[in-house]
C-alpha cells in the first residue's frame, strides 16, 4: 500500500508552479502557522510564505469492492498565504494555481481528484502583532490508498481491472 502524503504533494507542486510561487522549506512549509523568526534562528520563516496543512478534515473513507480491497479517502487541506501586503494578489495566484491543478500534475500515483472548497482566498484578520495578511485557501484531495499505475486526468482512474 503507497503511503499518500498530500501537503508534501501539494507543497511540491506549489514550489514547482510557473511562476514560481517560493521554495519548499524556504518560503513554502508544510505543518501548522509558525510565527516569523529572524535571521540567526535555527529555521528562519520569512513573513512572506504559504504554509500547507493536511487532515484538517474530510469524508470518512469509502470502502470499494473490485479485484482488490479498496479505500477511497478524501483529506481536507487548508493554505495558509502569510504576506506583509493586505492585498490578495499572492493568495490569488496561489488559489488560481491550485484551482488549475488535476492529477495529472502530481506524479505520486492514486490520486482522483482535487477540489477547491470556495471560489476565492478567505480573509484572516489580526492573526499576529506583525499585523501580517492573512489568506486561508481550503481544499479537497480524493485519492484510492492502494498503490496504483495509472491515474488519469480529473475523474477517470483506472485501477486493477476495475474503472470507476
């Protein structure tokens, strides 16, 4: 059984997007909020950089019957977009990236398909005292946890014998 590890997907993708959206472990992270540390810290986290959170919520799994035992899952992610300006533009190229992705863009295999849970960066007022913009972007990863060959585009994967 592959091991699906969704913000380490996600956080990969974002760092690959065109135009480059930041770095992974640089200005990308995965895991929770972590407040802004200044030069000569052991991991500095700038004030600009988007955070990806997994298992915040999601479906119960769906068991499938087929050739072999199956388990749809479904993880809720939230983005987090930390940045010094109160304007939406990095939250928004950040949702659009993400709103354009399909499985096809992730190479780990199993995923079916990816789902925004709004059509636009939430607002987060007052978060920190750097007085810091705050955009959450909440979305939906469905993928089948048995290791599989072929993913194709949004809503058709074939696995095993079965296609669903």
């Amino acid at each position: 059984m592959a091991e699906i590890l969704v913000a380490e997907d996600i956080a990969g993708f974002l760092g690959d997007a065109t135009p480059s959206l930041g770095t992974v472990g640089t200005d990308i992270f995965r895991g929770p909020v972590r407040p802004f540390t200044k030069s000569g810290a052991t991991t500095l986290i700038p004030r600009n950089c988007i955070f990806v959170i997994e298992n915040t919520g999601g479906d119960a799994p769906i068991p499938v019957a087929g050739a072999g035992y199956q388990e749809i899952r479904t993880v809720s992610l939230q983005i987090i977009v930390r940045n010094t300006s109160s304007a939406s533009t990095k939250a928004q190229e950040v949702y659009n990236v993400l709103a354009d992705m399909t499985t096809a863009d992730i190479t780990q295999p199993g995923y079916i398909v990816f789902e925004m849970a709004q059509s636009n960066p939430l607002f987060l007022p007052g978060l920190d005292n750097n007085v810091d913009a705050y955009w959450s972007i909440n979305m939906d990863a469905m993928y089948d946890q048995i290791d599989v060959a072929f993913v194709a585009v949004y809503g058709t994967a074939v696995y095993g014998t079965g296609v669903y």
